[in-house]
C-alpha cells in the first residue's frame, strides 16, 4: 500500500507492508504516474516497510532516473531494509537514510 501525500513541492509516497513483487507491481503505475506529475523531488517513506523485492529495487531506480540526480530520498529505512539497499549499492546512488 502506498499514501501519497505533498509538503511543499515534495511528494511524499508512505508505503507500508512487505514491497513484494506482486505488491509493487500494484503499485508501480500509481507510483510513477504521481511522479511525472510533480515537478518537485520524491520521497519514498520506509517506515513502515518490512521487506523490500528485487520490484522495488527496480522501482526505485525507475523513479530515480525519471526525477534525475539527487531528487529521489528513501527516509526512515529500518534495519533489515537498510541491509538489502546497501547490498544492492543503492546506498551509493540514492540518499537513503535509517530510521
């Protein structure tokens, strides 16, 4: 599940559950679509998050080349979540930030 939500001329997307391959693929048209249409930077609010798929990931270097360098944050990252993204090296292209 995801609530988009705007401050200032960010747009805030607080997903919650495990972001599974079937899940994100839900969700993923949603997702980018409120993208294109704000022409500020994203932020992908973890806090939530339990479990993160190789979907996600995808997801996120989806909305990261849309938006360019710099204007796609994942905040509030728990632990295990935190792990996968820095296996990954997303840690090193993205700002990605513990809870």
């Amino acid at each position: 599940m995801v609530v988009f939500s705007l401050d200032e001329d960010r747009l805030i997307c607080a997903f919650s559950g495990q972001m599974d391959t079937v899940t994100t693929a839900n969700l993923t048209s949603e997702v980018t679509a409120r993208v294109a249409e704000t022409p500020g930077p994203v932020v992908f609010d973890l806090a939530e998050v339990d479990y993160v798929s190789s979907a996600f990931l995808r997801l996120c270097l989806q909305v990261g080349k849309q938006k360019g360098p710099g204007q796609l944050s994942l905040v509030h990252v728990k632990p295990q979540v935190l792990k996968v993204l820095k296996i990954a090296g997303f840690d090193k292209i993205l700002s990605v930030g513990p809870s």
